[in-house]
C-alpha cells in the first residue's frame, strides 16, 4: 500500500493537456471577458445548443467568440447541436393595419427564452429590435421602436405560459392586447409544432403539475392540443398507441415517472397506463420508450433550417446529431449539406436502444460520435450504462473517429465552486476509458462557476492522462488496425513506434487536409501531436484561391493534436517549401513549450509523391 501511495505522490504529470473539452455556451459564459477566460482555461470546442435562443441570439454568441479567439490568439471549434424542444406557435393578426407576423416561444421547461422572429410595423417602416430576449418572470423586458415611429417603451409580456403579448400599458385583456398607438392585436392561431425525434408530454389544465399516485391508471392520448390533468395526458408522439404493445414501459421526467402500459387504442389514439410510482408531472416533460423503435424524423424542419440558415453561412466545423437510430439517417444529413459535407463533421449521438442496435452501422457512417448518456440511460438499464460508455469509446478508439463523453460530468458545478467525488472519478475513468473530448452542459452554459468547471475539468484530466499506458493502448489499437494497412495509416503508426521508441517530445505533422495528423492521433502516443495546416493555393489563370482553415479546426476534436496554421502556398510537397515550414513549426514549438533545445522531434510529411519521416534534433 505505501508503494502505491509513493507511485500516487511521485507521478510526473504532463503539463500538456491532450483531452480536448467541450463547453456549451449559454447566459453564463457568452460575454466576451468570461469566453476569453474559458479559452484560456482549456476550452475548445463551443457548443452551440439550438433547443434555446434564436439564430440571433446565437449570431450574438459566436461574433463574441471570433472576438475573444482575436484578443487571445486561441483557436476554437464550433459545434451545432439539433436537439431541440417542442416549441408552441402563434401567430397573432395586427387588426387595425391587416398585418399578420408570427412570435416563436422557444426553451425549456420553466426557463424558456423568447424571442420575436420579425415584426414590422406599418407606420413610418418602422421594425421592432430583433433577437430581443427575456425569460418568464415578472419584470418585462424593454425595448424600443426605431424610426418614423415615437420612440415609446415596448415589452414582451406572457399572459400564460402558451400566449405572447405585445403591451406597453396595462390596458389588455385575456386574449387581446393594445400597443401604445392604439393597435388591438389578437391572437390567431395557437399551432402545436411537433418534436423532432425526441417525445414529450403536452400542456397541463392551469399550467399546474399534476400528482400521480402509485396504482392509478392514467390515459395517454396523442392529441397534444389536449391539456393534461390526473385522468389524461398527451404525448407528441403520434404513433405511440401504434407502437406500444400491453406490459410496454413509458419513462418520463427523466425516468422519475414510469407507466406500464394495460392498453391501446389505435383508432383513437389513446394508451392506457398504470402508475408504478408515486410522483409529480409537470408541462413538456421528456419521454422515454425503451426497446420501441419510434418511427420519427432525423431532422426536423426546424433543425434544416437551423443548419442550412445559421450553421452553414458561419461555417461550423461540427454539428451533432441528436437521436442518430442507423447509419442511413448520416446519409440524409449528407444528402443536405451537400458540398459543404466535406467541411463540416458530423457527431452521432445514440440515445436509444434501435442506435445501440445499430452502433457498428452508425459508427462506420459517422465522422465522430458522443456518447450521450442523458437520454440513452433512460433507454437501457441503469446499471449498464458504464459497459456502453466503455464499449462504445473502445470501437471508436479502434476506427480513429473521435468520442466524446458527455452528460452531468461536473454537475453539481452548476451550483458549487467544488465537483463531487463521483464526479471527478467519473471524468477521470472517461479519460482512461479513451475518450478524446469531455464536455460541460449546464456547468458552463448557465452555471455559477463556468471558468472555474473548466479548469476543474482541465486538471482532472491531466492527472488521468499521466497514468495512461500509452505503449499497451499503441499495441492494442496496432493489433485491431485493418489487414492490409493502407500506406498513410502504417506511415500514421511507425511514427508513433519511432517516437516511443526514441523517447521524442513531438510528433510534427505537416498535412493540407489533416488525415494524416488524425490518424496518428488514432495510435495515442504519450506526446503531444502538432498538426501544422498548410493551406493550398491554387490558380485558374485569373483567380488564385486558397484552402480554408478548417482543417486546423477539426483537429480541436481529437485527443493529442494541437492544430498550427502556416502560411499557405502552392508548393507545400516541395523540399524548400517543406523545409521552411518544419522550421517555423519548431520555431513556434520552442517558444510554446512542447519541446526544447535537445529534444527530438519526429517529423511527417511528404516530399513530392513520397512520405517521409525524419527524426530530428531541436537547435
């Protein structure tokens, strides 16, 4: 026991972080000052999460994070999540001008955001502020009228949790409302917009949680403009009396609630259930269905619309793909994002059992993947969710796509200044289990202490990596590597085998496209990888054209890379040109502190059609 103590005081613990961390952006970290902290902390991936806050509102989020990656010079890839939530619709008709806009309540359950969409008013052209923001409390937020129009305060305002009102003065009624130049607006419509691929319960009567006694029974109906009480509820899904058979099981709130089910009707919609516990429901609760294979959309319109109209213009580098159930569903992706594919990663997350079923399918479909553990542990037992994690890191590991470890990591940082335990054994064994990236949700997207989860998260880290056995993993994933080996994979892996064996402190990689360098990264060596991006420039007799960066971003994914731009040129394969990168890519590796006047450095790259590995000395 004291050997271990010894081997616990004295370990030498790289400085060098090679997990990469995800961190969700929200109302706690989307300033400027705090995202300039965040990167400093060790962030690089941000994570925009599209189930809250308009295309504006996350336009905002990312202009302040090109500002804050300006001010620090640190590189940061950018990530859209589709998971979203039910969202309620109304339209209301502007009766005295005949003008009919359309309001979005977006968000979650009890801290939606909302937002207006577009509203233009007839009188002097004038546009109300778009992208303007509050939350359902009882001070309104303010903003005002632009142009031609007197400049009066207007607000947001909520009647109920399902209306929106336009009101600058008290004077308003239940389902009408009067603006300060005297126009009566009404609401027109009130349009459920069903979930994507994920299930919720519907509205309750008087927005008021309702008891669910252990025994009773309790009718379900696919009808989601129902409201709920103790005798019914709705759900958004509509084939779930079609899909459900007697003795089938319903989770919802995040598995607090179960239902067995004693019945279905089909013709009407309705499912009959039996409360196995004693518990309290509330408005737009999640839904589980475990072992039922729900027949429902990959993407929504809502998520199109979100990618094509937000994520590609500001060119991400990864969307992540909420509900992945077969591989076929990246090919629809694809199929949309058309020639944009090549530069945008996607990241499978499988939460529920059909994508467990098919994870060699959506794994051999998909560029990265996340094991998402949220909504998958409500799909397969609880006690098993360790062997998926670790079995679904491993696959990856063994076909060089990146993973991703996600869902209530340092949770309870949301609220304290120190993690748990539990918590930071559980990022510890994610790092020993192989994961490239572990991520932060509510710790940083709306926490009390975003900076301080980061370097938290950064430390633990650090620690696991020190007490890998790099040369075991290298053998293993060496064994698993497919026969015949293709000539850039077994140049990948020598590279490795020379470092290790030479006891060099840097792989140096010099790549256009940055395979190389990600295939290296698959051999997990126990030094820091530099991928240097050389970009290309090429020439149609009249224009010249250069490569983007995305490359250099993509590689913030992967464990053990550390992206570099060089300068571009149009002869990157030529032996001056070559020579003259690999001297500024050790320039900048001496000033960075990834390796010293001595060391050695293993050096990859090509040299017209040939690859070559050098073994360098640091001058």
């Amino acid at each position: 026991m004291a050997a271990v103590w010894e081997e616990l005081g004295s370990a030498t613990v790289s400085r060098r972080l090679k997990t990469k961390i995800v961190c969700t952006l929200g109302p706690s970290s989307r300033s400027v000052a705090m995202l300039e902290k965040l990167l400093r902390a060790g962030m690089n991936v941000a994570r925009f999460n599209f189930s809250h806050g308009s295309h504006a509102y996350h336009q905002e989020t990312l202009d302040n994070l090109h500002a804050a990656m300006n001010n620090t010079g640190i590189l940061c890839a950018v990530m859209l999540d589709t998971k979203w939530n039910p969202k309620v619709q109304v339209a209301y008709t502007y009766l005295k001008q005949c003008l009919l806009t359309t309001l979005l309540w977006a968000g979650g359950l009890g801290t939606a955001h909302f937002w207006i969409q577009s509203l233009a008013l007839t009188a002097g052209a004038t546009t109300w502020v778009r992208g303007a923001h509050t939350h359902p409390n009882p001070s309104p937020h303010v903003f005002s009228v632009r142009r031609g129009v007197e400049a009066r305060a207007r607000s947001l305002d909520l009647l109920d949790k399902r209306h929106l009102t336009l009101t600058s003065t008290p004077r308003r009624t239940e389902n009408t409302c009067r603006d300060g130049l005297g126009c009566v607006w009404a609401p027109q419509t009130n349009v459920v917009v069903p979930a994507g691929p994920e299930i919720r319960t519907g509205f309750l009567k008087d927005e008021k949680p309702i008891h669910l006694q252990q025994g009773q029974e309790i009718t379900i109906t696919t009808d989601y403009s129902i409201k709920g009480d103790e005798r019914m509820i709705s759900m958004s899904y509509k084939k779930l009396a079609q899909d459900m058979k007697p003795g089938g099981i319903i989770l919802c709130a995040d598995g607090t609630i179960t239902l067995t089910v004693l019945s279905c009707d089909e013709e009407q919609g309705l499912v009959q259930c039996q409360c196995n516990n004693s518990a309290v429901l509330g408005e737009r609760k999640n839904v589980n269905l475990p072992g039922v294979m729900v027949d429902l959309p990959t993407l929504t319109e809502k998520d199109k619309e979100d990618i094509l109209q937000w994520g590609v213009p500001n060119k991400i580098d990864v969307i992540a793909l909420s509900f992945v159930r077969k591989g076929s569903d990246l090919v629809e992706v694809r199929e949309l994002l058309g020639a944009h594919s090549k530069k945008i990663i996607l990241m499978s997350k499988v939460e529920n059992q059909e994508g467990v079923a098919n994870f060699d399918d959506i794994l051999s479909n998909t560029d990265a993947f996340m094991v998402a553990r949220g909504d998958l542990g409500m799909e397969i037992p609880i006690e098993k969710i360790f062997l998926a994690q670790k079995l679904m890191i491993f696959k990856c590991n063994m076909q060089g796509k990146p993973v991703v470890t996600a869902t209530q990591m340092l949770e309870s940082m949301i609220k304290s200044p120190r993690p748990t335990r539990a918590e930071a054994t559980d990022v510890a064994n994610a790092v020993l289990d192989g994961t490239d990236c572990v991520m932060l949700s509510g710790e940083t997207a709306a926490g009390a202490y975003p900076e301080l989860a980061v370097q938290t998260m950064a430390k633990i880290c650090m620690e696991a990596e020190s007490y890998l056995d790099h040369r075991s993993v290298f053998k293993l994933i060496t064994a698993g590597a497919p026969v015949p080996m293709s000539p850039i994979e077994s140049l990948a892996s020598s590279a490795v085998r020379t470092a290790n064996s030479s006891k060099a402190s840097l792989i140096l990689v010099l790549t256009r496209g940055g395979s190389t360098a990600k295939l290296v990264a698959k051999y997990r060596p126990s030094i820091p990888i530099l991928s240097v991006v050389v970009p290309e420039l090429k020439t149609d007799f009249f224009d010249w054209f250069c490569s983007d960066e995305s490359p250099a971003r993509h590689s913030l994914i992967y464990r053990g890379l550390i992206p570099m731009l060089c300068t571009a040129t149009a002869k990157a394969s030529s032996s001056e040109a070559t020579d003259e990168a690999v001297g500024l890519a050790i320039g900048h590796a001496k000033e960075t502190g990834l390796c010293r006047t001595g060391d050695s450095v293993v050096v990859l790259h090509r040299l017209g059609e040939s690859s070559v590995i050098k073994l360098l000395t640091v001058k």
